[in-house]
C-alpha cells in the first residue's frame, strides 16, 4: 500500500490536531502550574506551596481526599472483586443480569445519587427511621466523608467490576485446574492464583476509582462537605478570585495525584508476566456451587445491587414527591415536578444536546484522524498525538475551567466586546477535551477492525485517499464511531466540576448545572430530580445504543 508519510494532508491533519491539543489541553494546564510557581513579579517561588502546607485547613484538605479516595477504592473493591468472581467462575441463574445492574450506578452522576441516599440513608432516611422504630438505633452512613466515601464507593466500583470481569474471562482455565490437582481449593486458589491473574484488570480499573473519586467536586458540595481538595480549590476560585496562587496550587497537587495513581497502577504491573497460553473461554469451567452456597451468593448479591441502585429508586421517588420529610416513603405523589422542569429548564435540556453533541462529534472527527494517522501513516512521533490525547484522563475537570479561565482572561471574540470565557464555546470545548480519549479509544478499535486490503484494493481502481476514506472506511467504521460519539455524549451529560466554573449565566446552563442548583435548596430538589431523571434516562438510552452499536461493528468486522 501507498504509505502516507510525506503526504501533505497527513501532516497538515497531524499539526491541526497537535495545535488544538496545545490551545485547549497543554497550555491551559501549563498556565496552571507555572501560577502555582511564580509569584507577583513573575519570579519563581515555592512560597505558595510553603502557605499551602502551613494552613490546617489545606493540610486537613489534602488527607481527607487521599483517605477518601483510598477508602473507596477498598469499599468498591468488596463490592466488585466478590460479584466479578462469582458472576464469572461459579455457574449460576442471572450472572449477565446481574453484571448489568452492576455497571447501571455509572449512568446517574454521583452527586445525584448523593442527594438520594440521604433520604434513604441519611439521619432521617428511610433505612434509619425503621432501623430507629424497630430496634431503636441507627447507622449513619451519610455524615461528613463516612458519607462521601459510601456515595463514591458505590457509584464508581463498576470501573473495577469492569475491568476484573474482563481480565478473568481471558484467564486460561488449565492453570486454575491445574493448582486444584495440586490442592488449591477455596479461598487459596483465589488468592494464589485467579486474582494475581487477573492483577491488570484490577489495578486499572481501582486507579480510575481513585482519580475519579480524587476529582470529584460535586458530590462533597452537594453533602456540604469543604474540607476536600476539589471543593477548596472551588471555592478558592469563586470566592478569592482567578488570581488567588493557592486555588493553582491545589490544582497542581490535584494532577500530581491522579498522574500519581496511574503510574503506579502502571509501575506495579511492570516487570510482571501475566500472559497466559490461551484465553478462558475455551476452557474456562464454571464450577457448581452447593445449595447452601447458591443461598449465600445470591443472598450476598441481592443486598449488594438494592444498596448500589437505591440512587436509582430514591432519585425516582423523589421526582414524584409531593412531600417527602421524616418518612420512610413520600406522603403524597405529583407530577408537578416534571411540568416545572418542563416549563423552566428547557433551554437546560437544549443545551446539553447542544454541548455534548459538538463535543461528542469534535471527540470522533479527532479521535479517527488520530487513528488512521498512527495506523495507516508513517509520520514521525505519530504516537505521540496519542499520548497527548490520552492525558486528558489525568486532567481534572475543575484544574481545565481553571486553566481556561485563565487562559482567556480579558480575551474578546474577534470583532466583538464579548469576553471568552462568558460564552459556551469553552464548556463545548473542556468537555471535547474531557472525553477525547474514550472516543479515541472506540476509533483506534473501529479503524483496527478494517483490514488494510479494502483500502489499497479502492486506491489500486483509482480513487483518491479522501474518497477512500470517505467512501470506504467511514463506512466500515461507522459502529465504532457511533460507539466513540455515544460514549463521549452520554459522559459529557453528567460532566459538573468544569460546568461550575465556566458557567457564566443561567441561560448557557446545561442539565448538570441546573440539577446541582435545583439541589442545593430542599424546595428545588423535587425539579431536581425529576431533571436528573431525565439525566439519567438520557445517559441509559445513550448507554444502551452505545452498546448496539458496538455489538454491530464487532458482528461486522473484517477478518485479516
């Protein structure tokens, strides 16, 4: 095949995509850190970094997010690491189902699902009251960071669930039958063998519940909890001003984390060997489990899936709440809820379409001409627009608004007395940048499916490249694209650390700002709810297709 590697519109697609990464990722972020740095003069300084460690309240701050974090990693990991292993080794009724429901917290945004455990679970919920009624005690799960950690424990342990189911379906079945010959049973071949197998699987997906719950801004000031890092470099922001160094300095230590945490999930796979001959599925035996056992398992999950979608049933409830204070059930139903999201939030609804659609199909243009550049081309340093894109996961959403913000401080629309950062454009933009490398992902998987052949086959009876591609290829990756721009819009939806900052007016609000303003008083959680239902069926509806549409272009694939 004709290679591209001096074809002119490879490289100009290659410094177009680089000039956007260094406009809306690495400059931004690179403005960040050098404030974090520099003092009134300009003169570098570690004076900022010296106030940050010597207030309590930052120091308090810095613990907090780390023992949260770390907490919920571990809570996640008992709820995930028992439901993957039983869902995939063990045969019984509903393991698909039952990994269904599991992944169905990641579609309600976690400070959603916040404001509906506190009326199951919170002082006066509903778990409380007949725990109070009947036995005369109560368990409070919902105060302060006990209760952040049970929010974000449940709503992010889907990423390891993920991940672990995945490592442990690929894990060859001989090996496990063979340390049963040689004894290992139980709880031993769990921990001597299926688990340190299946070591990558969960390492990846426990350092996304750390960054994610590390990042977390709405869900601590939803539960009025401050003392967090993400909530202080907010109100630093909001309060202080763009100018304050210590909300930069928070940022800075908010990236070190999460870059932090992924390289260690990384460094601690290093050196090891966790090949195997042959994937599980040929040989993989799904053992039995004894009636007692059956008992035990099943009794063991129902209570974990009630705890991990009672966000889903308390969100419901709650939109369809005439009065519901100090019971364990609403007083009265009503659907005026739903007219007042209706009659007022709109515009909200329109412009999530909006937002997350520009953004979603920003996220695919960018992520397929990242693809067929690393994988069809020879350009020098190509994989490097990979890299690039990829570290966007370890950018917080609030440290972007920042960088943005100031970035484009006292910046105009060309032709206009408009400011920059007063219009929607940089809320469509953070969130392209945001969700760039799941749709990146989903190109790389849907361009790899294409066997090079139907390209030079195309070029050989005389088309031109942008007619193969558009003719051809597009085509035959439609799936993987449309799964790429699902899955960025549907993420997109529940984005609100940067919402907060580069929200300039209610009528730019997208429904993510509208649900957290809507919760922040206890008249306006009713319309809340109702508009995080809406949240909610849009992202599940999203998800669903997401899955469609993958499912089409797997079928679909070319075989090389």
């Amino acid at each position: 095949m004709r290679r591209a590697s001096g074809h002119a519109g490879a490289w100009i697609a290659a410094g177009t995509i680089l000039a956007f990464l260094l406009a809306f990722l690495l400059i931004p972020v690179a403005l960040v850190v050098y404030t974090a740095f520099v003092d009134e003069t300009g003169a570098l300084t570690w004076g900022h970094f010296d106030t940050f460690f010597r207030q309590t309240v930052f120091r308090e701050a810095l613990l907090n997010s780390l023992g949260v974090s770390l907490a919920s990693v571990f809570f996640a990991s008992l709820i995930a690491v028992p439901l993957a292993y039983l869902t995939v080794r063990f045969e019984f009724r509903g393991a698909l189902l039952i990994q269904t429901l599991g992944v169905l917290p990641l579609i309600m945004p976690p400070f959603v699902g916040a404001v509906a455990l506190q009326l199951i679970f919170g002082r006066s919920g509903s778990v409380n009251l007949l725990l109070n009624e009947h036995f005369g005690f109560g368990i409070p799960l919902m105060e302060g960071l006990v209760g952040v950690t049970f929010v974000e424990s449940i709503h992010y342990f889907p990423f390891i669930l993920l991940n672990l189911v995945a490592a442990m379906r690929n894990i060859d079945g001989a090996m496990e039958e063979a340390a049963m010959n040689l004894g290992a049973k139980g709880w031993s071949l769990f921990r001597r063998v299926v688990f340190p197998l299946a070591m990558p699987g969960f390492l990846a997906g426990a350092a996304l519940v750390f960054v994610k719950v590390f990042d977390d801004l709405g869900t601590p000031l939803v539960m009025g909890v401050t003392d967090m890092l993400a909530p202080q470099a907010y109100l630093r922001i909001t309060s202080v001003g763009i100018d304050d160094p210590l909300g930069y300095v928070i940022s800075v230590i908010m990236i070190a984390a999460s870059v932090l945490a992924l390289w260690l999930a990384a460094r601690a796979m290093k050196g090891r060997d966790y090949a195997t001959l042959q994937k599980g599925g040929g040989t993989l035996r799904r053992r039995q489990l004894r009636p007692w056992e059956s008992l035990l398992a099943y009794g063991w999950i129902g209570l974990v899936l009630l705890i991990t979608l009672a966000p889903h049933l308390g969100i419901l409830l709650m939109s369809f709440a005439k009065v519901w204070s100090f019971s364990v059930l609403p007083d009265a139903y009503t659907l005026a809820h739903y007219a007042t999201v209706v009659g007022d939030s709109g515009r909200m609804i329109s412009n999530t379409l909006l937002y997350c659609g520009l953004s979603a199909g920003l996220d695919v243009v960018i992520g397929t001409a990242i693809a067929y550049l690393i994988l069809r081309t020879r350009l020098p340093a190509r994989q490097w627009l990979d890299y690039l894109a990829s570290a966007a996961l370890a950018i917080p959403g609030l440290v972007l608004a920042i960088g943005y913000l100031r970035m484009f401080k006292g910046v105009n629309l060309p032709g206009t007395d408009t400011p920059v950062v007063t219009t929607w454009v940089l809320i469509m933009i953070a969130y392209a940048v945001r969700r760039l490398p799941y749709a990146l992902r989903s190109c790389m998987a849907a361009l790899q499916q294409v066997h090079v052949s139907l390209e030079e086959a195309a070029l050989n009876l005389g088309a031109t490249r942008l007619r193969t591609i558009r003719r051809v290829m597009m085509p035959l990756m439609m799936g993987g694209l449309l799964a790429g721009f699902v899955t960025s819009f549907i993420t997109a939806a529940v984005e609100l650390s940067a919402t907060l900052l580069l929200t300039s007016s209610q009528s730019q609000a997208p429904m993510s700002y509208g649900i957290y303003l809507y919760m922040q008083s206890v008249a306006g959680r009713g319309p809340g709810a109702a508009l995080g239902v809406l949240a909610v069926l849009v992202v599940g509806v999203g998800t669903y297709f997401s899955h469609r549409f993958a499912e089409r272009s797997r079928a679909g694939t070319v075989p090389s």
